[in-house]
C-alpha cells in the first residue's frame, strides 16, 4: 500500500505531542498466497561456471512466500543450472531441451548460457507440483542509492534506536525489512547518526521526505515487509505482507547457543592442529556461556570409496563432555583417540533445557566440493530431524609411514598438451585422407590444420570444421618437447607433466588405443626414451597420464570398427567372449542396441569403461613384472598422474601404488581430483592432486574477490591435508579442462586494451601467489607468454612461437622466469613452513614462510589501489628484510610496522642474516 500522510510535522523524540503519517494496512486482496518450501528445508543454489559450480552461500535462493529469490553480482559470459547441494532428482533445474531461452524450467534440464554484466535478481517461481517452474531474471542498478548508509525503522517499537534486527537491506531495486510487529506505532526511517540526507519522515506536504521531522505511523498486525525505493530521486515507501527473500535472516535466537564456539584451527578449541597420524589424541574444547546442560561430542566415519557423490556417514562414537568454568561462561571438554587412517566426521549435540542444538561446520563452500564447511570457526543450528543435513567437521588421520618423493616440494611442473605445443617432427603429421593409423579418428577422416598459429575446430560455429570433435590436430609431438627443453629449463621447471601420449583415436589421447605404444603422430617408444634420458641431462623430470578408467571404443582391447589384428572384445560391434580382453568389460546381451551392451564413461559410448576388479585388468595394468606401468617407468618416466581417480575404486588405487613404490620408490602418484582430496592421502594411494581447489580460489582473490573468504579453501588444505601431501600439491592455475587463466580474468576475443591489461596484471598476482606458496607450482605451456582461450578447446590453443609467426609476450615471459628464479634460490620459499595468515582482510593476505633460521614474509593485495598494512611482528620476525621483486631494505624490528602493498601486487620479504 502507498503512503497516505495525515499529519503535520513535529520534532522526532516528541512523541507524545507528535501527528504523524500514517500507513493503512495491506487489505487480503493484496496479500500473495503463501506456501511452504517445496524443498523441505534444502537449500537452492545458483551453480554454474561463475563458481565452479559449487553450492556457495553467497548465490543461495532464499524461499519468500511463494518463490525462491536471489540477488547476486556476475560478469560475462556463463552456463548455470539451479540445484540444492547434491543435485536431488526434485531440485536440479535447468532449461527443457530446445527451449534454452524460455523461462520455464524442467527438472534435469539442460545448462543455461547467458551474458551477464551487472547485479541481477533471479526469481524462481514454482508451482505446487514442482514440475513447471518459471525463472525470471532482471537487471538491478549498479549500487544502492545510498552508497554505504546503513538504513534502521527507528520508532516507538524499539525505543527509537538504531537495532539490527531493524536494519534495512538494499536488494536490487529498494531496501527491504521484514519485522514482527503489533499495534500502532510511530517511526522514522534513519540511518545511526539521524543525519538529515538520510532520515526520512513525514514533510510539510504530508509526502515521505529526507530530513523531514514528522513521525510516520502505522498499524501492525504481525509479519510485514517495508519497502524504500527510489523514483526519480524521490523517496516511495510502502507496508505490505511479507513477501521480501531476506538471505542474512537468523535462524537461531536462542542467546546461550548463540554463545556456543569451537575452533577446528584454535589451538584452544583443538589440539593437535590438522590431519594426524593415527593413534594420536585429539583434545576438543567447545566453548559457551552458563546454562548448557550437555554436551556430546559425535565421532562419525565417512564411508571412503567411490567419487564424491557416495557421501556417508556412520556414528563410531558418542563422548560425553566434561564442564569446567572458564571465567563467566564455561568450557566442554573430551578427547579422543583415533586408531585407524581414515576421514572422520564430528560435531557437537547441545541441549540446553528443552531445546536441542547442534554445532557444526560452517556453512562455507569449498571449490568443486561436494560436502561444505570450510572449517574454522562453526555455527550452531537448531537439531535437524535427521543427522544427515548436519554439516560436519572433518578430520584426516593417516598412515605413520606415508612418504612423498623427496623431491616433490622443489618442483615446478611444465603442463604440456603435446599436440599444441611444438611440431618437431612434421614426417609424423596427421593427413587427412592417408591410410596410416594416425590418419583416421575412429571410423572418419582427420583434420589437421595448416597454419600452426590458427584456432582450435569446435563443430558448430562456423569455422569450417567437419561434425566432429577431437579430430583436429596441429602436429605437436615429442620431437618438439625435447627440442624445447633449454626453453623449459630456462624458465624454472624442472619436471613436465603432460596429458597422454599413448596411441589414440583423438586429439587429447585420453581413449587409449594401446598402453604399450606412442602414438604414432607423436614419435615412437624410442622418442619417450629419447625424452627422459635428455630431460634428465637438464635435472629435468618426465610425468606421464593416462587413465586406467576406460579405454577408447577405438582401440586393440575393445577395437569397436574391426581395425585391428587382435580380437578386440567388442570388435565390429558385437560382444567378444573368446578375446583376451573381454573380462575387462562389462556387458549386456540383453540388448541389441550396440551402444546399449556396454557402459561408456559418464554415458561417453567412445569411452567404454573397464571392469577395474578384473583380475587380468589388474595384471595388466600394474601387478605383472612388465605390465603398462612398470614399462614406462623403466623407460624413464618419474611417476604417474592418473586420470578420473574418483571413479577408479580405493582398493585398486592402494594395489596400484604398492606395486609403483615397490618398483620405483622415488616415484611421485598424483591423482586427477577436483574437490577436498583427503581420502587419497591417508598414506595408501596418492602423494599429490592437480589443485583446482588452489586454482580457482586464487584466480577469484587475483580478479578482486573476497580474501577473508576465498583464503578459507587455502585453510581447509593446510588444516585437512597432511603436510606431506599439502607441499606436494600441483598447484595449477590453467589446464586443458578449464579455461585459460588470462581468460578467467577478463581477457576474451572481444576485450578491449584496457582489459586486456588489466587481465595480465590480475594474472601476475596470481602467479605471485602461485610461486611463494607451498606445494609445486605447474605452469601450463603457454600461460608463460600470454595465450589465453576460453573452454575446452580453445584452452588447447597452440604455442605462438615466434619463428611460427606467434607473438610470445615477453613482459610476461619475464616475470615468470623472475619469481621462478626467486622460488628457486629461496628454499624457504618452497618448503618453509606455512600457518595462518599474519593478516588478512577483504583484500590483503600477509603470509609467513620460516625454514630453520630463515624467514620470508609475502604479502598480497588485490586492491586496485595500494593499500598499507599496519602488521604486528612476532618477536621472532623482527629483522631487516630485503624485498626480492624491487631490492628495497625494511627494517621490521618493532612490534607494529606499517608496510605498503602496491595495488595488484605483492612484496617478497626475506630476512637478511
């Protein structure tokens, strides 16, 4: 309802002589009708490319009456879904096949693409059966008219002070409050100060005004939503029933459980810090003020096999605490001891009178991550119905005896895609329309492209490329790699991981056709050897992949199109049961469609999936004296990076790793994951991860995101993984499944000048992050010089060598060598221990390294101005520090200095002995 003003104007505090404006009530006719949250509870998200497809807080639909609302900021160009947490069959929402830009929606729909620029607010409308919802989405203005002033309804209802629970909230188009009121009252609408731009009350023209003294009133029957929007600069305020999605509103009022607290990384709420060997004691501690009656402390075992979507828990134990007083409140005490490697879950029952609580993780999202809670400092929540929506705690406990390559924490990897970085052999080249194996993608012909510097093919778009995918090659073998050796070498690596190159069908060589051979479009056995052997001269290691997984549809075990000599096990489209591979599939003979009697990977027919509990698979693959992953090692390879892990069995990946140690104790096992990995490294399976979780928090801290909040992934690592593991890390920032770096930060086909350079500035923070951090640094080729692409293939592009007519940026070449250097002469800087940050706000993280007697300090800032830091020295820092990137000296001896940090930059501070 609009404002009816009835009064005259009067002095604010005197109410007893005051008229005031006064607000008639919502009739029914304008009231919506509500209903309950289809969902029951579970929370909706925006997923997509924006956020790794996480389920974050920060783009949760918040349930209002009788739609799901979300205001939220995004840039550029992006593919989304909306989903609860585990993507439930009732609560995974996209566009209906075909109708990819209608506003309906269907369950299990198809990825919606859109180009976003600004702060939107999203509406999801349902209707009762779920089955036909609406998503309206509308642009909001670029920030709140009111800048920063924070809003209260200040009035006879709360004393007429400045309360937060009477606090306004700018959302999209006006400032929103919900409250809880009864009866007639006078009130204002005013910021804390009552400054007269931003208090509003009544004028003399009986019209909603800033700086206006008259008392506006209403009468309040229960649940409202105010409303304060702005129409041409003028104030429009409006009362109605409470239809507003507020995302901040507390759940739980209760003021003893609001005083709960526990620490996962305060060394007064646990000890011992982070993941453990097993059989050591955990000392836990929750914190609250008098009047809890008990505490229990709940110990689960998380069910550890399969991919992240099997997530299960079990009770192992319930463990009284004991109270002790701890000045005015009190502290809830028990330890525990946990005896076998695994990853365990736990949190806090509280009862409190008649009201149970629990406290648990928080309810931050980890990238790529299934389970949220970040770890840290908790929350409480009133006790579910079932314990399954509890968000736990996690703690690693692994094996006394893990033990990771000794020289994994010194390594800086060189990530190659063979075909597209150099062509050092042109005889080998993929021709289309030739007889050689090479020459054919499948059962079709091969593209090749002629101009080396030319994009990617992706069917679809124009570019004069066939119907297919992967079948385009630019001649990239391992002749070029070990021509360009000095090259790596001259910029710091000293180990190349590279994707597949055993003989397949595509492009990636991810669908093996032969374990046993190189692809022949990339040189021969001999090249491999060649390889390693001049590798090794330049204290340079080789990393191969490949993935135990699946075979391709196209290759000598399962030989689909009848292309080979052997006996494929599907060979010509028919079930095999007298070939020699035949037990390393499954299939059904109830079926006659082909594509039907076996299982391709993730419904990828291309991809058929092997049987990973076949005895001969086994054999094969590892256990036989000169099985596939013995062969490579003894030709020089230094380890292995295992493609899918999550859908390769445990037991299968602890087989594997014994028999790789046992034939090569100093190799290093890296498994392909995106999410919390500390089920692999309990000491039975893997040393290292490619760290997407890394990747995408520094990316999001390099484009100007949130530190306190993206530094929580980093924590959750350093708190869940064992040390070893956690100085073992791949830490990558680009990769041939995500989009280039340069082009997450801002840098596409279409971008002007300015944000182009504002794209490599924000990519030289994130290497700056990348190379003073622990773990191994791995630079994927091309990142060096500046290439950017978006997905899959254009972050395949090719090497712009500069003899090939490529444009290789030197400045940013430059400052890769320059901190690779750093990293390099500092140890410090690669095995230095690592703790919380030294400081940390919304933009500046200062970070710690200590190695025996030396000391680094880093800091960061993503500001687009410099920023300075009041930072307090521990006695032990204190010193004088030379700063690595500019050679400045600073003198750091007193308990509190003030230190610049330039904008989207950093400094690197050693102490000097």
């Amino acid at each position: 309802m609009r404002i009816a003003l009835l009064a005259r104007c009067v002095g604010p505090l005197l109410l007893a002589l005051s008229s005031a404006a006064t607000f008639a009530q919502a009739g029914s006719a304008d009231a919506p009708v509500c209903s309950k949250d289809p969902l029951g509870g579970r929370s909706l998200y925006l997923r997509g490319t924006f956020n790794s497809w996480n389920a974050v807080d920060r783009q949760r639909f918040t349930w209002a009456c009788n739609r799901y609302e979300l205001v939220t900021s995004l840039q550029g160009e992006h593919r989304f879904k909306l989903g609860d947490e585990g993507w439930s069959a009732d609560a995974d929402f996209g566009a209906p096949p075909g109708a990819a830009r209608s506003p309906m929606l269907a369950l299990r729909g198809q990825e919606i693409s859109r180009k976003f620029s600004g702060v939107y607010r999203l509406r999801l409308s349902m209707s009762p059966s779920l089955r036909t919802p609406t998503l309206d989405i509308e642009s909001c203005p670029a920030q709140a008219p009111l800048g920063d002033t924070v809003l209260f309804l200040r009035g006879s209802m709360n004393n007429w002070a400045a309360v937060d629970d009477f606090q306004f909230r700018w959302s999209c188009d006006a400032y929103y409050l919900n409250v809880k009121v009864t009866g007639r009252h006078d009130f204002k609408l005013a910021d804390v100060a009552w400054s007269p731009k931003t208090s509003f009350g009544a004028d003399p023209q009986m019209r909603p005004a800033a700086g206006a003294t008259g008392n506006l009133n209403a009468v309040f029957s229960g649940e409202h939503t105010l409303r304060l929007a702005f129409v041409d600069g003028k104030p429009d305020f409006s009362i109605g029933p409470k239809t507003f999605a507020d995302p901040t509103a507390q759940q739980v009022s209760h003021p003893v459980a609001l005083s709960l607290k526990f620490d996962s990384r305060a060394p007064q709420f646990k000890q011992p810090f982070g993941a453990v060997v097993a059989g050591t004691p955990i000392r836990y501690s929750l914190a609250a003020d008098k009047g809890v009656d008990r505490v229990t402390l709940v110990i689960e075992n998380r069910r550890l096999e399969g991919n992240q979507e099997v997530l299960e828990y079990s009770t192992l134990a319930r463990l009284p605490m004991q109270r002790r007083a701890d000045g005015s409140g009190e502290r809830w005490e028990v330890t525990h001891r946990f005896e076998q490697i695994g990853v365990y879950g736990y949190w806090f029952e509280v009862q409190i009178g008649d009201a149970a609580f629990v406290y648990q993780n928080n309810s931050q999202a980890v990238f790529w991550t299934r389970e949220k809670g970040s770890g840290g400092l908790g929350a409480v929540a009133d006790k579910p119905a079932s314990t399954r929506t509890v968000r736990r705690f996690r703690q690693t406990v692994y094996s006394a005896d893990f033990k990771v390559p000794e020289w994994a924490p010194d390594t800086v990897y060189y990530y190659i895609f063979p075909d597209r970085f150099r062509n050092g052999d042109r005889s080998n080249d993929p021709r289309p329309g030739g007889g050689r194996t090479q020459d054919r993608y499948h059962d079709k012909d091969v593209e090749f492209h002629a101009n080396w510097n030319s994009k990617p093919f992706r069917p679809g778009t124009g570019d004069g490329s066939d119907a297919h995918f992967n079948n385009d090659f630019f001649g990239g073998d391992l002749a070029g790699i070990i021509e360009k050796l000095d090259y790596i070498k001259s910029l710091g690596a000293n180990a190349i991981y590279m994707t597949p190159v055993f003989q397949a069908s595509s492009n990636h060589k991810y669908d093996t056709a032969d374990y046993t051979r190189v692809d022949p479009a990339f040189g021969t056995n001999a090249d491999f050897a060649r390889l390693t052997r001049e590798a090794a001269r330049r204290g340079i290691r080789i990393i191969p992949d490949t993935s135990l997984n699946h075979t391709g549809s196209d290759s000598i075990y399962f030989d689909r199109f009848g292309k080979y000599a052997s006996r494929g096990a599907f060979e010509g489209g028919k079930i095999r049961k007298d070939s020699l591979y035949a037990s390393w599939y499954r299939f059904d003979e109830t079926q006659t469609d082909p594509n039907k009697q076996y299982t391709g990977w993730v419904g990828v027919a291309d991809l058929p999936e092997l049987d990973k509990a076949s005895p001969a698979w086994r054999d094969f693959a590892y256990r036989k004296p000169d099985s596939v992953m013995k062969q490579w090692l003894d030709l020089g390879a230094a380890g292995w990076r295992m493609d899918v892990a999550p859908w390769v069995p445990d037991d299968f990946w602890r087989e594997w790793r014994a028999a790789i140690r046992a034939h090569t104790p100093d190799a290093i096992t890296i498994a392909e994951t995106w999410f919390d990995s500390s089920k692999y490294f309990l000491g039975d399976m893997f040393d290292s991860t490619m760290n997407y979780i890394f990747r995408n928090a520094v990316l999001e801290y390099a484009a100007g995101g949130n530190a306190k909040e993206l530094w929580q992934n980093i924590e959750l690592m350093r708190e869940a993984y064992p040390p070893q593991a956690f100085y073992a890390l791949m830490n990558l920032l680009s990769s041939h499944d995500q989009a280039r770096s340069l082009h997450v930060l801002g840098w596409h086909e279409d971008s002007k000048p300015d944000a182009i350079a504002l794209a490599k500035q924000r990519y030289k923070l994130a290497v700056l992050v990348q190379m003073t951090f622990p773990g191994s640094p791995a630079i994927y080729y091309g990142d060096e010089v500046s290439v950017t692409g978006g997905d899959d293939p254009y972050n395949r592009a090719t090497y712009p060598w500069a003899d090939l007519g490529g444009r290789p940026d030197e400045d940013m070449l430059a400052w890769f060598r320059k901190l690779t250097a750093l990293r390099n002469q500092h140890a410090v800087l690669r095995r230095g221990s690592i703790d919380a940050p030294l400081f940390l706000d919304e933009r500046v993280v200062v970070l710690h390294r200590a190695l025996g007697d030396e000391h680094a300090i880093v800091l960061l800032n993503n500001a687009e101005t410099e920023r300075a830091v009041a930072l307090n020295v521990p006695d032990r820092l204190r010193g004088r520090y030379l700063d690595l990137l500019t050679g400045e000296r600073l003198d750091l001896s007193h308990r509190v200095m003030q230190i610049n940090a330039p904008a989207r930059g950093g400094r690197v501070l050693v102490r000097q002995k």
